[in-house]
C-alpha cells in the first residue's frame, strides 16, 4: 500500500481561507448569485457601501459572522475560547476576501459566457475549500460554528442542523434584497445560489475522499486543546 504524504492540518487551515475569499470573489464576479450562507452579508455590503464606501463585502462578512457568534453565545448561554478563535477566523477571511476582489477585478465580466466560467472556479474553490476547512481542529468561520454548536446542544442530526441553517440564509437574503432594494429584486440570491445548494455537498463528498486518498492529515502544533 503506498504510503500518505503528511499534510499539516494549519496549513490545510491557510489553504482553507486563502482559496474560500477567491471563491467567494469569483463567485461574486459572475453575479449569479452568492452562496446561501454568505448572501445576507453580501447584501448588507451592497446596500451600506451606497453611503459607507469602505463597508466593503469583507468587512460585512466579519460584522455578520460577529453578530451570528453574539446569537451562539445567548443560545449556549456561555462563551468558549473558540468562539473568539472564530472571529479571528472570520476577519482573516474577509480581509483576505477583499484583496482577492481587488485581484480579480481587471478580469472580464461582461460576456455571459465568462460569467459562467467564472462561477463554476467559485463554485469548485468553494467546495474545495470547506473540504480542507473539514481537515483542521483550527475554529471554522461562525457559519460552520453555530451549525455544530446547535447540533450539540438539542442532539440534532447536525446535517438537518446544516440544512435548515442554509434554508434560514436563503429567506434571509430574499427578506433583505426586498427590503433594500424593492420587492421582487433579487440581490445576492439567484439561480446560481440555488445550483450551489444542489450541488456543493456533493462536491465537499468528494474533494475530502479526494484529499484522504493521497494525504494522511496531522496536527503540527501542540494546541489543539484551546479550539474544543
């Protein structure tokens, strides 16, 4: 049997954010829509930036997933170290995000076509990098958190939990497309949104068999015990 090569989970943890802001940046150059659980934030961005010019997408990412976090500590009713590992997750990430919108913003999008190419690497990125996210004890962004949390706490299947989270950020980003924009406008949740939620677990499934296969994942660093 051939032997694994060793892959650290903190780099799968880097790996995991750098390539999540180019999927979220990609996908929001096609403009097909966002994925369910970053559509509200996307929304809130696109409606403050109108009179905050520096409320950029990254910065409502880690505004939002700061509230979600608040909501987990009053339905926990208590505070983990790993929540606050959380956030800093969440402001890594959308600080990266934005640079891989500035990155990315010289390439082309008028061409219905190349919109099409640009959502599936989103779309493919994304998948690929909540496939590393599932290869690290390292705190995950709130989203992923307070689907476990939840789970753990009222004994739910945590992917029944996972789903009514999707379907709760689906209504959500229609409430408040609505309410910014006007009734019938759709901001941030659009057919691609829909495709993404049909799709992205099955390509999770196998982006980490994929990963499995030819890496054996390890902890580098001795800290595992401060993000349970």
């Amino acid at each position: 049997m051939k032997k694994k090569t060793t892959f650290y989970t903190e780099i799968s943890y880097i790996l995991g954010l750098v390539i999540m802001a180019f999927a979220a940046a990609f996908t929001e150059k096609a403009d097909f829509g966002m994925s369910m659980v970053v559509a509200p934030a996307y929304i809130i961005h696109l409606k403050v930036s109108e009179f905050l010019p520096w409320f950029t997408f990254g910065v409502a990412e880690y505004c939002f997933q700061g509230l979600l976090l608040i909501v987990t500590v009053i339905i926990m009713r208590k505070f983990r170290l790993s929540y606050l590992f959380s956030f800093v997750t969440a402001v890594l990430y959308g600080t990266l995000l934005d640079i891989a919108m500035k990155i990315i913003a010289p390439l082309p999008d008028t061409l219905f076509a190349v919109r099409i190419v640009w959502y599936i690497i989103g779309t493919v990125l994304c998948s690929f990098a909540v496939s590393l996210f599932f290869h690290t004890y390292l705190s995950p962004e709130a989203y992923e958190l307070i689907v476990k949390e939840l789970s753990a706490k009222f004994s739910f299947d945590i992917n029944k939990v996972k789903t009514a989270y999707d379907c709760f950020s689906v209504v959500l980003g229609i409430i408040l497309s609505f309410s910014f924009f006007g009734f019938g406008v759709f901001e941030g949740v659009k057919l691609g949104t829909v495709i993404c939620a049909f799709i992205n677990g099955f390509l999770i499934g196998k982006f980490s068999k994929l990963l499995e296969h030819f890496f054996e994942f390890k902890n580098r660093l001795s800290i595992e015990k401060y993000f349970r």
